[in-house]
C-alpha cells in the first residue's frame, strides 16, 4: 500500500524581497494590494496577483509588527517596536502622519468598521483609541499586562484585545467601559479575530491551541488543538466557513469553526509562520514567517496525494516508455525505479549497478531499457518484468548518456573516458568505439534516419559520426561551455545542442552552420524535438521554436518567447509564471508529456503535476493552426508524489 502525504503546499506565490523575518501581512479591501510588515523594519506593498513590489515604507526605527488597511483602503496603519503607529496613503506610499503615547513597543493595530477609529496595542499593558484622520488619542483602555492584539467586532460595538496575562477582554470603544474578560487559555493570548458575523471570537494562545468564543455571553465554542507549539495568529475567510492559525511550528492549518473539524494543513515555511490573511474574495490565503517570505496559498486546495517509497538518493533523470505507460528514474541509490506515471504506482526497482544510475533510455519498441551508470557499465533490462538483459563493459570512466537508434538494432553510449561506443543490444557486442573528443562525452544522439549519430561534450563541441563505420563526419564548434544535451529534429536536418554557455544551438548538419542561437535561463541537461519538430522537451521544460528557417540559411540570434520550463522557483509560460514550486518540489531534472510535469528531485522523490489542460494546456503553442491562449492561470492541479 502506498504511504499516504499527510500534505502537499498548494502555495501560488512566495514573495520575497524583505531582508529579515515578516511580522504580519493584510490584504487591502479592494484586494488589489498585500502589506507585510518585517523586522527590517519596513512595510512593503505587493500586487498578490502577480506577486511584482508595489513599493517599500521606509520610516519606523525598528521591527513593524503589524499592518491594517482602514475599511476604504485610503490609509494603511503600521505598528512599531519604536513605540509609534505610522498612517501611509498605500497608492503613493506617502506618510500620513505619526501616533506617539506608547511607552512601549506597539504590537497591533485595527480600524472599526466605519474606519473612524484606530485601536493599538501596547507592551505599556495599555490600549489606545485614535482618530486617524486627525492623530488625535481618542482614550485609553487599562487593565491588561502587555497587549498583544486588538479586534473590532464587524458591527464595531465590541473591541477585544489579547494579552500577556492569559486572557481576552472586550470593551466598548465608544466609551472604554469594560465589557467582560474571557479566560480559560493556560499561557498568553498572541491574537484575536471575529467570525464576519460577529457571533464568534477566535484566540491564540501560546499553549498551542485556538480558542472560539462567544463575545455577546462570554461563553466557550470549542478548543481546537492540533499545533505543536505556539499559535501566533487566526483569521476567519469572508464567509466564516474557515478558521486559520499561524502557529510557530511552521504551519498554518484550517478548521471548520463550526465544528472544530481540521480542514487540512499547509507546510513549506522553513520558521515560525507569525500571520494569515485571507483575501477579501477568500481565494488566496496570505502567510508571514521569520523565514523573510510571505506565501499565498489557495485554502481550497490541498488535498492529500498519494507518496509511495522510492529513491533514496537523487534522482538523475527520467524517460517515458514509447507508449507512455511506464515512466524510469535513475537514481544515485544505484537503482533504476519504473512507475506507472497515470496512478504514481510502483512497477519494480531494478538492482545491479554498483555507483550512480546517470541516464535512462527505452528501446523504440519499448523492450528494452538502458541504464548508465558511474559504475562504467550499461545494463539491459526488460522493462515488462524487471529481469536483466545484459552488462555492457568496456568503457574505462563513468557512462554519462545512453541512446538507441531508431531501428533499435544499436546502442550508444557516452562517457567520461572521452569516447562514444557503440552495442548490438540484442547480444551486448561491441561495434566499436569512437574517438576524437578531449574531454567528457555528455550525451549522444542518432538522426531519425539513422545515419548520423552526434555527440556532446565538455570540450564545447558536437561531433557527428557515421555509425554503421565510424567515420567522422564533422565537427560543430561555437558553443563557450561544456556541451551537455544533443538531439535531431524529425526530419534530421537540424540538431539542437544545449550548453553550459546558458543557449541552446540549433545546427544544419549538412553545412555545418549555426542556424539559431536560443538564450536560455538555466543548464539544460536533456534535450529532444516534439514529433512534429516545433518545439523542444527540455529538462528546463518546453522551448518553443518560433519562426524556424530553413537550413543553410544565416545565423540568427533569438530568445525565446513561448516556453513552460523551470525558471526556480517558478514552472513559466513564457513570460508567466504558472506554478510556484516550494522548496521541497524543486527538481534536479524534469520530463513533460501532454499535460504532465515529472520532476526528479534530489531528496530522491518523484512528482506528477498535472496541469487542467482546459486551462493551461502544455501543448497550447503548438497547435499547428496557431491559436494560442491569451490567459494562462492554474485553476487545479493534481500532484503525486514517488519519494
């Protein structure tokens, strides 16, 4: 049975740029602008649907910890360790004025509903009122040890604040009178938030539990427990149908506050997760840490994947069988691994290598798979039962590539001992070696004819050969770094090189000329034509091969334009970026098929992401009658994990 993923991120975005832990985030009312505020001691701005800055807040002398938007979202208010609230006009960035009475650092900051008053609250045990259009002190609310944060009740009749001495108390803001104290928390309250109804009142404490009350009797609603440590912060979505806690564990989970029921977990924070802010139409949910990051997550999303056990070590590469039934990964636990790539599931390990698997290859019919190993040797393996169909030994360096030729009747295999050889695979003999590069030989690659095999290496060049003699046939020169990927495009006149130099070539292997040069913005490992030769499969991704000339015609310099490919830590669509990888699913190699992602990582997992292809269709750009679509946005996605 497979070992079930408590939890997969759904984070859209990771937005970064603050250069210390983020305190507290708010989305404006409008949606249209994000604040965090950041030990740096600045509030920064940012469009939550692009993730681009929107600008910095320079002004307070120390930490900002918290941030509000007045209910028009003319005025954002921040909160200080220098003992001040700061107003700014959030459309020009402009300060609006300075709240000074605190003796102490200011923890939180809220606005009433009709955005006439501004409450603070205060290390000095104290909470103040202001009237933020003129700065004016409008009272001060005592009783308290040190206030942590403040709420208004969405009607603004109630105001509750958090504190140091275990408990919530609520007050009248229009006349401080006291309104009742809510205990029942065994260590001090971080924060509060009402339901949008206003019929419930949430705490966090730092006895690691959300405490749901009811404000107008002062009643207990529930506990809900699940944090391993501290709870920093809760926010309730525009409907009141979620509750999230932002807990010092590193997590922000989901409850149903009608029920206390758990509604799934988000992790990828790599400290204390201090904030959560739901958008105003409740799709995103904004999470601060003191890991310098903000992260928007879809809090609809989330649900559990299945991860089945797998790869020990990092995985090297990936290749799909003819038919796409069966997916290999090579691995540095010196095991080959095949899966069913439509269900994730396990269809075998294959052990024998003695070093690291580098490279993968199925036959053309699908009945025999190669592996290349540090080792030195090739391994033959039948795919359909995991037996093994033969070793392979000659090679006197690492095997890095592997190829077969479109008949199936040779094998070619590349290594750091700075030669091609070439097998009969059915019997494992040799048909000799091929010599003339000066350093490693990184990958090779026959013509869709078989008549010309090329090979890549780290001498900067790409050699063609005639295999069934082993005649040289030329040399391609231009590249400025180590050559890393080759591959013909179906009709066999062009190759496509990949480098170290960051571009990948395009060649006319009957001239010998470049035909284009295409900029790109990472190492490209593997390489290959789409069958109708428009674009490339990459380990970047797809590349898309706009306006391709004919051969023998002049060389030509472009970048691409159209693209899905891996730009960490974002998979793009050209220039949009479609999907944030956490971390934890950034890939040491990719493979893409239809509308499947495959990502290898180092930490030895698998992931399938499947991208809705009514929405982002991978192969959009290659639909030979040239529509394209105008919109890209992920609207779901589905992820299996293999680790």
């Amino acid at each position: 049975m497979p070992v079930v993923q408590d939890y997969w991120n759904p984070v859209l975005q990771s937005l970064e740029g603050h250069s210390s832990g983020v305190n507290a985030v708010a989305f404006s009312p409008d949606g249209q602008l994000l604040a965090s505020a950041s030990w740096d001691n600045t509030v920064r701005l940012w469009d939550p649907s692009t993730g681009a800055s929107r600008g910095t807040l320079e002004g307070h002398s120390s930490s900002v910890d918290a941030v509000a938007f007045s209910p028009d979202g003319q005025l954002l208010a921040s909160a200080s360790k220098d003992k001040t609230v700061r107003l700014w006009d959030p459309s020009t960035g402009a300060s609006r004025g300075t709240l000074e009475g605190h003796s102490s650092s200011v923890d939180a900051v809220a606005f009433s509903p009709d955005g006439q008053l501004l409450a603070s609250a205060s290390g000095d045990k104290t909470v103040r009122l202001w009237d933020p259009s003129t700065g004016a002190s409008r009272g001060t609310l005592e009783g308290h040890s040190s206030v942590d944060a403040v709420a208004f009740s969405p009607d603004g009749q109630l105001l509750a604040s958090a504190s140091w001495d275990n408990s919530v108390r609520l007050w009248d803001p229009s006349t401080g009178a006291s309104r009742g104290t809510l205990e029942g928390h065994s260590s001090y309250v971080k924060a509060v938030a009402f339901s949008p109804d206003g019929q419930l009142l949430a705490s966090a404490s730092n006895d690691n539990t959300v405490r749901l009350w009811d404000p107008s009797t002062g009643a207990s609603r529930g506990t809900f427990e699940g944090h391993s440590s501290s709870v920093n912060a809760v926010a309730f979505s525009p409907d009141g149908q979620l509750l999230a806690s932002a807990s010092l564990d590193k997590t922000v989970r989901l409850w149903d506050p009608s029920t206390g029921v758990s509604r799934g977990t988000f992790e990828g924070h790599s400290s204390s997760v201090n904030a959560v802010a739901f958008s105003p139409d409740g799709q995103l949910l904004a999470s601060a840490s003191l890991d310098n990051t903000v992260r928007l997550c879809d809090p609809s999303t989330g649900a559990s994947r299945g991860t089945l056990e797998g790869h020990s070590s990092p995985v090297n590469a990936v290749a799909f069988s003819p038919d796409g039934q069966l997916l290999a990964s090579a691995s540095g636990d010196k095991t080959v691994r095949l899966w069913d790539p439509s269900t994730g599931a396990s269809r075998g390990t294959l052990k024998g290598h003695s070093s690291y698997v580098n490279a993968v290859a199925f036959s053309p019919d699908g009945q025999l798979l190669a592996s290349a190993s540090w080792d030195k040797t090739v391994r033959l393996w039948d795919p359909s039962t995991g037996a093994s169909r033969g070793t392979l030994k000659g090679h006197s360096s690492y095997v890095k590539a592997v190829a077969f030729s479109p008949d199936g009747q040779l094998l070619a295999s590349a290594s750091g001992d700075k030669t091609v050889r070439l097998w009969d695979p059915s019997t494992g003999a040799s048909r000799g070696t091929l010599e003339g590069h000066s350093s490693s030989v990184n990958a090779v690659a026959f013509s869709p004819d078989g008549q010309v095999l090329a090979s890549a290496s780290g001498d900067k060049t790409v050699r063609l050969w005639d295999p069934s003699t082993g005649a040289s046939r030329g040399t391609l020169e231009g590249h400025s770094s180590s050559v890393h990927a080759v591959a013909f495009s179906p009709d066999g006149r062009p190759l496509a090189s990949a480098s170290w130099d960051n571009t990948v070539r395009l060649w006319d292997i009957k001239t010998k000329a470049t035909i284009q040069v295409l900029s790109t913005q990472g190492l490209i490992y593997q390489l290959s034509f789409s069958s109708n030769g428009s674009y490339l499969e990459t380990s970047q991704g797809i590349l898309e091969l706009t306006d391709l000339p004919h051969c023998e015609s002049r060389s030509q310099s472009i970048s691409i334009t159209h693209s899905v490919g891996l730009n960490e830590p974002w998979v793009r669509c050209g220039t949009e970026s479609i999907l944030w990888l956490p971390p934890d699913y950034r890939p040491s190699c990719l493979s893409v098929r239809d509308n499947v992602l495959v990502l290898g990582h180092a930490s030895g997992r698998i992931t399938f992401i499947e991208l809705d292809p009514d929405t982002i269709p991978l192969g959009w750009f290659l639909d030979l009658n040239g529509s394209k679509m105008s919109n890209i946005h992920v609207a779901s996605n589905s992820v299996t994990d293999i680790g």
